[in-house]
C-alpha cells in the first residue's frame, strides 16, 4: 500500500538515465516577510513543502531529493517525506540571497551531483508527469537547462507613469482587430515552478543558458502561492488539481471515527454524585449527518466504555467501545462492508490510533493531536478535537469526493472520444504527450 501523505516516504530507484547524478533540490528557509514558516504551514492538510516533495520521489527520475534549510522544524518535515537535508549557511539564508547562491552553496558541498533540479516549494499542484518529461530532456535529449512555463492569454498596454504626457501604447495586440481566444496561441511566461541546469552551468553563474529548453506546464497545475494566489484559493485549486499518490483515489464509503479526543474534547468532567459528563460541537453532528447523507457511513470507536454518553448524544451510529485493538475492529468493519482500505476514512488523536491512520485511505487527526499520530496522518485539521474537527474532516471528503467524480469525468470523456475518432490508445497518448512538450 502506498504511503500515507504524512508519513515518511522511500525513494524509488531512479531510473537508469545518462547525464549523471540528478538531484532535486528545494530551497526552503525558515524566513518569510509574509507568512512565518510558510513552507510548512499546512495547505489542505498538508505541510506546503510535502506537495512537492512527494511529486519529486514519485516521479522516480531522481538519485536525491534534497530540501536546503536553516531552520529546524522545516526539517522535520521534509525528513518526515523523505528528502535529505542541507543545512544552509546563514550567508545565503537572508531576505537578500538569491537562488543561484543557495544552489552554489548545496553544490560545494556535493560533488557527486552533476544536475539540479530546483523546484520551487510553493508550486503545490507540481505532478510527477512533469518531473519525468523534463528529466528526458536534460538527460537523454541533451539539454543543459530546462525550465517551466505557462500559457497565458493576456493582452499587454505600456505602462504610462504618472505626471506623464503619454499615451499607452498596445504590446501583443491590434486593438482594431482583438483577437478570440481560440484564435490566438497566447504567450509563454516563466511560472517558476522548477529550474533543471547542470552542474557546468551553476558554477559559471547561470540557471538558465547553453543549450535551452522550456516546458509547458498545464495552467491548472501552475499554482505560484507566492505571486498568483492566496491561501484558501490554493487550497481548493490543490484539492482539485494537486497530486495525491501514485495509486488512483477512490470514493470514501466509510469514516470511522476515535470519540475520545475527535468526537469530544478528550476531557471528563466528574459530578458530585460520581456521574461523568463530556461536551461536544453541535458543527460535528451536523458534520456526520452530512456524510450520512452523502452515502458514506460513519462508525464509532472507543478505548473505554462511553455507551450511556453515546445513548445520550442518538447519534444513530454503530459504534464499538472497549476497543482494546483498534486495528481488528477496523479491519472486521472493512471486510463486512466488504471495502477496500481505499474506500475507509479514519479520524483518530492518539498513540492507539497510529495503525489505523496508516491502514486507511484517508486518515486525519484534529489539531491538538498527539505527535505520533499526527505524522501518521494525510491531514492535520485546523479544528481541535470536539471543536469542529469532524465537519471539517467531512469538508476535506467531500473535496476529495469532487476530485474522484471530475477525473472519473475526464477518463470518461477521453474515452469517448477516442471511441469516437477511432483513434487508438497508444496514438491518442503519443498525441497527448507531444501537445504537453510543445
């Protein structure tokens, strides 16, 4: 079974290419002038730095995945993904050092290294396809810098500074015959998702030069957190555009969730009379009727026996309590619902709950969540546990849920029209692929 998101990655052997050692290399300091630590700030669950990352040791093109750093918590993180680290000196770790100086640095320090890949950490919707085009150019088709672009249709004035007497002036247009879009190619603009260079180049002070080459990347995955778009934006384009793993997403069917600490807040409040009492967040139930009603069944668990809080709450859920292996518990519900593990969510907070967060498809833990299991988890909720992290884990379902139904839709409308056509599968891909490296 493929890795969870939260959990640490292996690198695949990369493939048996010429042009030496390939290392991607993401820059990731722990200084921002906008949002503190914004490489590791989570972007639909998931620590930014990771969207990357796993696209980067998926792709399998790659003899290291290296993240630059000089900041511990950054760290942990991209060993939690599986990337090595370089500690960066503070001499390239300022507001003022540029790119070019970090990668010199990195590559001072590692001889065996004869390209870079530099991707950028704040291009989360970054697919492995990509990587693997690009890496053929620079290692099979001779190139020796390759970098992304993006397709833009935007037509261009002359800027006109204030307290001049001037009139603007059209750049890339006839203003007297405006072309369509579909009638016009549009330009190519640097998206700064990834810079590829050899080692020759770096050294003499280039990221881009000698024998160049660009790559086209799909404006859908051309997501610049930086530049183009704010937070929630890029939350919802990564829902529906990131990369997820190498295995296909299925549709949730199931969500099995820890009551003490997810459904609750984990604490007991202790009457005089000896009767215990738990709160919870009317935003939860409706979270759960939600999903109720969207087909997907929502079950119960519990290390301690809470039947009479569960009675009290007419939830209407089958639950399990006494669960002194949660695993089993988990694993007998799937079978008799006969689901695959793809097909089953779990929320869980605790130490109890790490096996079943790494088993299911889809694993969360709410905010407050303990250390193990949160690394065990694909998504951390900003919500804390009885605080409203259960609807804003069915929130995450059903985004997923709408990624799942749109590329069933796209597989579906490939089909057809290769049906249509005649065309076969190879010649369609072959068509495909060679409209991607234009």
């Amino acid at each position: 079974m493929e890795a969870e998101v939260g959990g640490s990655r292996a690198l695949p052997a990369a493939d048996s290419r010429s042009g030496g050692h390939l290392a991607a290399l993401v820059l990731a300091r722990g200084g921002s002038k906008g949002i503190p630590l914004k490489n590791i700030k989570l972007l639909a669950g998931v620590p930014l730095l990771g969207w990357v990352l796993r696209a980067a040791i998926d792709a399998g093109v790659f003899h290291s995945v290296w993240v630059s750093t000089d900041h511990d918590e950054i760290e942990k993180v991209a060993k939690q993904f599986g990337a090595q680290v370089h500690r960066r000196s503070p001499e390239v770790s300022q507001d003022s050092s540029t790119s070019l100086e970090t990668i010199r640095e990195f590559l001072n320090h590692h001889h065996e290294i004869d390209i870079v890949g530099n991707i950028q950490a704040t291009s989360p919707c970054l697919h492995p396809s990509d990587l693997i085009k690009v890496a053929d150019l620079i290692q099979k088709e001779g190139f020796d810098s390759v970098f992304s672009v993006v397709r833009r249709h935007q037509f261009r004035w002359s800027e006109v500074k204030k307290g001049e007497n001037k009139m603007t002036e059209p750049q890339n247009l006839n203003p007297a015959k405006r072309y369509r879009r579909q009638d016009w190619p549009g330009e190519l603009y640097e998206n700064g998702s990834f810079y590829f260079a050899k080692r020759h180049l770096i050294e003499k002070g280039y990221l881009q030069g000698g024998k160049m080459a660009y790559y086209e990347m799909r404006a859908e995955h051309s997501v610049d957190i930086d530049i183009d778009i704010d937070w929630p934006i890029a939350e919802q384009r990564v829902l529906r555009f990131g990369y997820f793993g190498k295995e296909p997403l299925k549709e949730v069917k199931l969500l099995v969730c820890s009551i003490d600490g997810c459904l609750t807040n984990g604490r007991i409040y202790v009457t005089e009379d000896q009767k215990e009492m738990v709160s919870y967040d009317y935003r939860d139930i409706v979270g759960i009727e939600l999903l109720k009603k969207r087909g997907i069944q929502v079950r119960l668990i519990s290390e301690r026996d809470c039947s009479k809080t569960l009675s009290a709450m007419q939830l209407g859920c089958v639950a399990k309590v006494n669960a002194t292996n949660k695993l089993q518990v988990l694993e007998d519900w799937r079978k008799d619902i006969a689901l695959s593990w793809k097909e089953v969510a779990y929320l869980g907070n605790e130490e109890s709950d790490v096996e079943c967060l790494k088993s299911a498809g889809l694993s969360g833990v709410p905010a407050n969540a303990c250390t193990v299991a949160q690394k065990a988890a694909g998504y951390i909720c900003k919500s804390n546990g009885g605080c409203g992290a259960i609807r804003e884990f069915a929130e995450h379902i059903f985004l997923l849920l709408e990624k799942v139904n749109s590329a069933r839709k796209q597989m579906e409308e490939v089909t057809a029209v290769g049906e249509g056509t005649g065309e076969s599968d190879n010649s369609r891909i072959a068509n495909k692929e060679q409209m991607k490296k234009r």
